[in-house]
C-alpha cells in the first residue's frame, strides 16, 4: 500500500488473505514435482497467516531477517527480524521440523568456533 503504483491510484491494495493462502495451495498441486518448496513469508502475512498457509500447502517459512526493507517499503507490518526460538515456536506445533538450509536448499557449512 505504499508502492507508487498504489498511491498513484494504479492498482488495488493486494491480494486478501484467502488469496494468498489460495494461492500457495494451488501452487503446492500444480507445481509438484517441478518445484518441490513453497515458501510462506511470514513478513507479509505474520505469524498467525504463515501458520495457516503452513497447514495448506506451504511446507517451508521465510528465514530470519535483519534489516528487510523491501516488504515494509511495499507495506507490510509484520515485523523484520524473527528470532529462531520464535521461528520454533511458530512450526513446532504444526510437528514440522526447523532446519537451516542454503538458498538452493543444501546445508549450510557449519561455523567455525574459536
């Protein structure tokens, strides 16, 4: 609600919540097989939406952030950093495991102590 081109009158406000949820179930069905992640930003839809669209077709959340920009330029509320102890409590219930994973989806090299 913040970009130009909504306050230039150019365009509606977003997709509701129904949508997005819509939207990351039907990509789950259609995508299978080709695209084997779908991931839920709990920036744009807090924790509460991203629990919920974890539950219809989303199997992965959006990582820790520090200093996102982008989203709260564009809008968004939700916050910008989410502490791992949160992220645990977000998907822990849902009996979904929290695992770190590089953006292509390998593992992370494990840090070095000194």
């Amino acid at each position: 609600m913040a970009t130009p081109i909504y306050l230039q009158r150019r365009s509606r406000r977003g997709p509701t919540f129904r949508e997005a949820l819509l939207m990351h179930a039907v990509g789950r069905i259609a995508y299978r097989g080709a695209i084997d992640n779908i991931q839920v930003s709990w920036v744009k839809l807090g924790l509460k939406g991203a629990r919920q669209v974890l539950c219809a077709g989303a199997n992965d959340i959006g990582g820790t952030l520090m200093d996102e920009n982008i989203s709260r330029a564009a809008g968004a509320t939700h916050g910008q950093r989410l502490e791992l102890d949160e992220m645990a409590e977000l998907v822990g219930p849902l009996g979904r495991p929290l695992e770190q994973r590089t953006t292509l989806y390998g593992r992370p090299p494990a840090l070095a102590t000194t």
